[in-house]
C-alpha cells in the first residue's frame, strides 16, 4: 500500500501546534527580551562577535532578556552576553541537517523543526531587533520583521542595523534600486536605523519600550501581538 499523505499532512498540522504551544508557554514569562541576530560563522575574536557580547550584556543589565537563534557565532556572543549581564539568555535553535550542535551559553532552548514557528517567537516576545553582521539568515529575520511593520502587521518595534560598515552598502543598495524606482517609500527606510554605538541600541530599545508600556498599561504589556 501507499503513503497516506494526506494522514501524514494531517499530523504535520499537530507537530507544529506543538511547536507554537511549547514556544508561548516557555517565552511568556521572559518579557521584555530583544531578539539579536547575526553570523553563525564568527569565530569569538572577530570584531563584531565582541560586539555582540557587549550588545547582549548591555541590553541584559537594562532589563532584558536576550533571545538569540541559540547556534554558533553572533549568537553565541550574544547569549555569552546575556550571561554575563545576569540576564536571561534563550537559544531558539531550528534542527537543520548540517547545523552546528546548540551553544551552551542559554538558560532556556528550543527546538524548532520550522523556520516559520520560529520567526513567530522571535517576533512576538521581543520589542526590539538587533541585527549584526550576517548572511542569508539574519537578512531574512530583518526584512521580515520590517515587511510586518510596513504592513501593520504587528506594532512597530525597533529594529537596528549594527555595523555601519557591514550594512552601508545594502541602505546604498535601497536607496539607489527599490527607492528610487519608487518600490519603496522614503518612510519604509525610517523603519530601521545603522548605528555603531550599544549605548544608543539600548537607549533606543528602552525608550520604545518605555512609550509602549505607557500606551498599553501594566496589565496588557506583557507580550507582543501575534504577528
């Protein structure tokens, strides 16, 4: 007999509520946090695998929890950071076929299967986004994090390029393509912001938050909106 695939689709619906299920009930208690991205491939004494620590360590003594794709690299640097700052430091790590093992630098891990349940918790429980240098991956979280802000989608939040030099070229990029063949608006690119400064990310963050939980009140700021 054949493949039922239909029963077999049927399951797959079940796996990823699971996924959705385990990530609300483990992420709702570690509010506020911020999400940071970048390179797996950094190895602990490039200059922006530092500067993830400093960025991880600094948002942690402001209060926040450190959220992080819980692999090798920035990721790590971040989480070590988070570590450092005695803040919480959470790994959410997607099982890939040749993906390096979870790094030991997390208080709190999860497994995903699906990228998509994944981008899910890095959104909903973070009010802000840290990009640092990267490749496919951290490109994708940050163009999908400023697709759901320009479409309202989910409240804005900040999301910040760290690096001027790595990401001057794709804002050049930006301006010189989609903006001027009027693909975007000149607003769309007032969605993010460059800086080379971790005391301006934490300002930043702490600032929106701040305005956020006014608007919202004790009681509702508890969590992000779904995406």
């Amino acid at each position: 007999m054949g493949v039922d695939y239909r029963a077999k689709d049927t399951w797959t619906v079940f796996k990823i509520m699971g996924e959705f299920v385990e990530g609300f009930e483990t992420l709702r208690p570690i509010w506020p946090s911020v999400s940071i991205f970048g390179s797996a491939r950094l190895e602990p004494g490039d200059r922006y695998y530092q500067e993830g620590v400093r960025v991880g360590e600094e948002l942690s003594k402001a209060g926040f929890s450190i959220i992080t794709g819980g692999g090798p690299g920035v990721m790590r640097a971040a989480n070590e950071g988070a570590k450092a700052g005695k803040g919480r430091s959470i790994g959410l790590h997607i099982k890939l076929p040749e993906e390096q093992a979870p790094n030991d630098a997390t208080d709190i891990q999860i497994q995903f299967d699906y990228f998509f349940a994944r981008k899910v918790m890095f959104v909903k429980y973070a009010c802000g986004f840290v990009a640092l240098p990267g490749g496919f991956g951290t490109l994708d979280e940050v163009f999908e994090a400023l697709t759901l802000i320009q479409t309202n989608k989910v409240h804005d939040f900040p999301v910040i390029l760290f690096g001027s030099e790595f990401w001057a070229g794709l804002v050049g990029w930006l301006e010189k393509q989609p903006l001027a063949q009027a693909m975007i608006s000149q607003r769309d690119l007032e969605l993010f912001q460059v800086t080379d400064d971790v005391d301006e990310v934490v300002e930043v963050i702490q600032r929106h938050f701040e305005r956020r939980r006014q608007r919202r009140g004790p009681v509702q700021s508890r969590g992000h909106e779904t995406p």
